[in-house]
C-alpha cells in the first residue's frame, strides 16, 4: 500500500517562487531584497561621495565595449584589475581579514597553523562584509555618474535636479534652478 505523502512548500515572498525547503525560499527572499536594494541605488536622487566611492574609482579600468555603437566601459569582470573583485575591493579600501569579518572561523584549526593569517586568507568574508562591498562597488555608479558631470572627483553631498535626467546632479547646496515644472 503506497502511502501518500503531503510535502511542505515554501513560498517566497518578494517573488512567488516555490521551494521545499524553508531555507531555499528564505535565501530566495534574501537574494530578491538585496537585489531590489541594488536597483533602488540607480534610482537615488540625493547621493554622499565618500573617501571610500572615490579609491574605488581611482582603480578601475576602462576598456571599449564594441556592443552597438561602442562605448568606454569599466571592466564588469575585473572592475579592480582581478577577477576576484571582493578581495580587490578589501586591497583598495585597506581592510584586511581577520576572524571577526570572516565566515566558519575554527579556533582549532586556526591553531594547526603556525601563521594564524594564513588560515585566515582562505575563509570567506562574511555575508555582512560580502553585502557591504557590494553596495559600496554598486555606489561607484552614482558616484561616477555625478563625477562626471560636475567634472570633478570630490567627496559631498549631491543632488539630482532632474529624475530622468543622470547629468543633472549638482553639489548640494548650491542653488537648483529648477525649469517650468
Ligand atoms: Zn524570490
């Protein structure tokens, strides 16, 4: 006699995508918010250069995307000059891996290791470090954005005279002549 088994689903809640286990759908929820946040960035009005943004900027590399008419593009797959572009990102910014930023630190096995920072080298950043980097890196297209149209690479506070209009950031402060809206 074949017995019928029910099997829980989990749905997650930002997409509607379904999972059988809680911990997939959890993730998936995760992984939406986080990209959402990703997109929210493109659409920020008012935006604050930091020290941090412009080092980031100061190390990337154009190269021509030869896609359609062509354009300069910053390098997607190695932005920093590496393919691995968290561990570039912590160079630039001079943060190094210790056992308080990175994933599944073991004291025991840290003490296999006659070098403690040699074990340490190979974990993984934390997730919270991880998303950090992220959103930072993900910044530096605001941040270059208004560079490039205020002409200058300064820290500051910027805003967005006009919402469909990326040229229209201005340091603010100044005054924002806005037209006959
Ligand atoms: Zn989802």
């Amino acid at each position: 006699m074949v017995k019928k088994k029910s099997k829980q689903i989990y749905e997650c809640s930002v997409c509607g995508k379904e999972y059988n286990y809680k911990r997939d759908a959890e993730n998936c929820e995760e992984r939406d918010k986080e990209r959402k946040e990703m997109e929210n960035i493109e659409r920020v009005e008012k935006f604050t250069i930091t020290e941090n943004h412009l080092k980031l900027l100061k190390k990337m590399y154009v190269d021509w995307d030869d896609c359609e008419f062509g354009a300069p593009q910053i390098n997607p797959k190695r932005p920093y000059g590496n393919s691995d572009v968290l561990d570039d990102i912590a160079e630039i910014l001079g943060i190094k891996k210790t056992k308080e930023n990175v994933e599944d630190y073991d004291k025991e096995e840290a003490s296999k290791y006659s070098d403690k920072n040699e074990y340490i080298e190979d974990l993984e950043w934390k997730d919270e470090i991880y998303r950090k980097f992220n959103k930072l890196h993900k910044e530096t297209q605001i941040a270059l954005q208004i560079c490039l149209c205020v002409g200058k690479f300064e820290t500051g506070n910027f805003v967005k005279k006009e919402t469909y209009d990326s040229l229209s950031w201005k340091k603010s402060g100044e005054t924002i002549e806005r037209g006959l809206d």
